[in-house]
C-alpha cells in the first residue's frame, strides 16, 4: 500500500502545483488591469497640470474606483491562502443553494436598482449542496458587486449551467466588455 500512497500523494502534489500556476497567471492578469488604469489616470493629471477641475475630479475617481477593485483582488488572494494553509478554515453544512444567491441579490438589490443594474438567476429552488455560507455567499457578492461598480447599467446573468452529481457549472454573465 506504500507504493501506491506515494504515487497517489505525487498526483495529487503534481495536481495542486498545477492549480496553484494556474491561479498564479490568473490574479496576475486580474491585478494588471486596475494597476494601469490608476497608472493612466495619474499619469494624464501629473502631465495636464493646468487640466480643468472637472476632468481631474473624474480621473481622481476612476483611480479611486479601481485601487478598490485592487483592494478586492487582495483580500480574495488572502482568502484563498488561507483555504489553502488551513483545512479546518471553514465548515461544510448542506446548503440550499438557491437561498445563498436570492440572499445576495436582495442585499446588493438597492444599490443595483441605484445604478440602473438588473440581477437574475436560473438556480432552482431547494437545490442543496454541501458548502460554506459566508464563502459562497462572498465568491457570488464579490462578483455581483464588481459588476455593478464597473459596468454601466449592468445586466447580470447568473446561469447554472448544468450540474452532475459532483460539480455544479456556473455561468455569471454581464453587458459590460
């Protein structure tokens, strides 16, 4: 059974060093892009010294809007080292799914209605999982909010693609490029 063991724990070490590059490239790409953007805004006000007060307000805010997403981007990758350091991080009770989601989208509802954003799902009701409330609840809000904080008049798209008895395949869709 040693033997055995051992070439189990290699493909699952192999497995995991895998996700870990690839989750690596990702946060990579995800932080570059509000890195430049406040980059661009401050560049254009430290050029344009004599740039009216009008346009400076709006690339001061653009900046400031996205050194919160960049914040976002940083508190997710504490999350996940923490999942990946401490097994017993968190607890799994059996969920109903459907509840996690309605739950988000009727906290985020006022500030979606105030920023002209449409929320909508297809998760069936008393479909139940075994999870952590507090962590599928703050992967769906992070990723709810960011669309309502980036994209102009955001119609968001939640969409379970199809479901097998191990996995459940999400889609979250909004209008924004």
């Amino acid at each position: 059974g040693g033997i055995l063991y051992a070439i189990y724990k290699h493909k699952i070490n192999k497995a995991r060093e895998q996700q870990r590059l690839t989750l690596t490239q990702n946060i990579s790409h995800e932080l570059k892009t509000p890195v430049a953007s406040i980059r661009g805004a401050l560049e254009i006000i430290l050029m344009h010294p004599d740039m009216d007060e009008d346009q400076r307000r709006q690339f001061i805010e653009r900046a400031y809007q996205q050194s919160g997403r960049l914040a976002n981007l940083v508190e997710d990758i504490s999350t996940i080292n923490k999942l990946d350091t401490q097994n017993d991080f968190y607890t799994r009770l059996q969920l109903d799914l459907h509840t996690v989601v309605e739950n988000v989208v009727q906290d985020l509802s006022l500030r979606a209605s105030q920023a002209g954003a449409t929320i909508t799902h297809n998760i069936p009701k008393h479909l139940i999982i075994t999870g952590n409330y507090t962590l599928l609840y703050s992967i769906f809000h992070n990723i709810i909010d960011n669309a309502i904080n980036y994209v102009e008049k955001a119609e968001i798209n939640i969409q379970l693609k199809n479901q097998d008895p191990a996995n459940l395949y999400f889609s979250i869709s909004d209008n924004g490029s």
